[in-house]
C-alpha cells in the first residue's frame, strides 16, 4: 500500500537549473498539497489543489509552477533554480480539502541547490 | 490571517519524565486542532486531533484538550520513551483560511536513556 509517493528523494540542483517533483497517491483523495520545510519555520504551503482541475497559491509560491495532472498526480516544478530553493519538499493528500480531516504525507524529497 | 505558535524547542528529557509542549492559535473561523509527528527521515503523520472546544484527543500515550478560552492545545504524556524521540508540529484546520491548514514551527525532542 503505497499511500503518497515522491520522487526523486534527493536531487542537487545548480543555480538556474530547472527540474519537477512528482507526487502520485493512490488513496482517491481530492485535496493535494505541496509543502516545504525549513529549519525553525516548519510547513509552508506553496500550492494546493483542492480537486482535479484546479490549483491555488499558497504562503510562498514564487519560483514555482504546479500541475494536478489528473486526480492521482499532482507536480512541482522548479523552472529556474535557487539557493533559496534549498529546502526538503513535501507533497500530502487529504480525502475533503482538511477540515475535520486528516493530511497524508510523503516522504519527502530533499533539494539542494548550489 | 491564522496562525500557530509553539513553544521553541529542543526539548531534552530523560525517559519516564513528564512531557509538555505548548500550542496556541489564532483562527477566524472554528477549527479543527492536529498534533502531527515527523520521526528522523519521514514524513509527517497524523499524532492526535480534536474537532471543537473541550475535546480531547489522544493516541500512544499522547493526549491534547481544545481549549477555546485560553485558544491552546497542549501535548502532553506522562512517561516518555526515547521512541519518542521526533520532531512535534501543532496545526489547524479552517474552512474559513482558503489553504485549509496551518502549521506550527515543531518543537523537537530528544528523550535520553
């Protein structure tokens, strides 16, 4: 039972260089979600789909680019690569869009950038 | 907009010793409160949750009230082990906040043999 997958797990990346993080679930949830993680600043969202079809901007989404490809796969691309990128990125799935609900997380993917 | 704090870690303790680690949010709306869990090298999961005021969530020892009037929801555990050993993230769930959850910056503990 494979729940949410990402990949790669670990890339480094040079300065202006662009690549894309997937993220695939097979749990049939609606809601998917691009995160992350920062020492001393937790989660922050970048994007977020609350169904097939639609994506929004989360707390930091310049730099990057989404697509929910279809209700199962939803990817994180980094068209032009920066130090500041360097972070671990986490992708996370949720069967309503969260309230009285549950997050499932990867297991993350860690990016450096150079 | 809605937010978390929790209280700055690292947290060392001794095994068997009394665990808390302070949350309190500020939310618009009526939200549902999570403790999530990242042990070394995983992703985050699902510690305990309380859906409205006065609930009390709890799951492995771990326990959470949803305080409305103090706004706060304090993990706690009366004995911990050194499997307890992870990083610990208070977050909220509201519909009223389009991006549906908010996450503390995580408290991490290190619970010494």
């Amino acid at each position: 039972n494979a729940g949410v997958t990402q990949t790669p797990k670990f890339q480094v990346l040079k300065t202006g260089q662009s690549m894309t993080l997937q993220c695939a679930q097979d749990m049939n949830h609606n809601s998917m979600y691009w995160y992350r993680q920062d020492p001393g600043m937790g989660l922050r969202l970048i994007y977020y789909s609350a169904s097939e079809g639609t994506t929004d901007k989360g707390e930091v989404p310049n730099g990057y680019n989404v697509s929910r490809l279809n209700k199962r796969e939803f990817s994180l691309r980094l068209e032009s690569a920066a130090p500041s990128q360097t972070s671990v990125y986490f992708c996370a799935t949720a069967l309503a869009g969260g309230i009285n609900g549950e997050l499932f997380f990867g297991e993350g993917s860690r990016l450096t950038v150079l | 907009g809605d937010s978390v704090t929790q209280m700055e870690g690292p947290v060392t303790l001794s095994e068997e010793a009394f665990l808390t680690i302070n949350c309190t949010y500020t939310a618009t709306g009526y939200p549902s409160l999570f403790w999530y869990v990242q042990y070394p090298g995983e992703g985050l999961q699902l510690l305990l949750k309380a859906t409205k005021a006065d609930d009390k969530g709890s799951n492995k020892g771990f326990e959470a009230t949803y305080r409305k009037e103090t706004t706060s929801f304090h993990l706690e555990k009366g004995s911990v082990q050194v499997s307890d050993s992870a990083v610990y993230f208070c977050a909220l769930s509201d519909a009223d906040y389009g991006q549906n959850f908010v996450f503390g910056p995580g408290t991490r503990l290190s619970v010494l043999p």
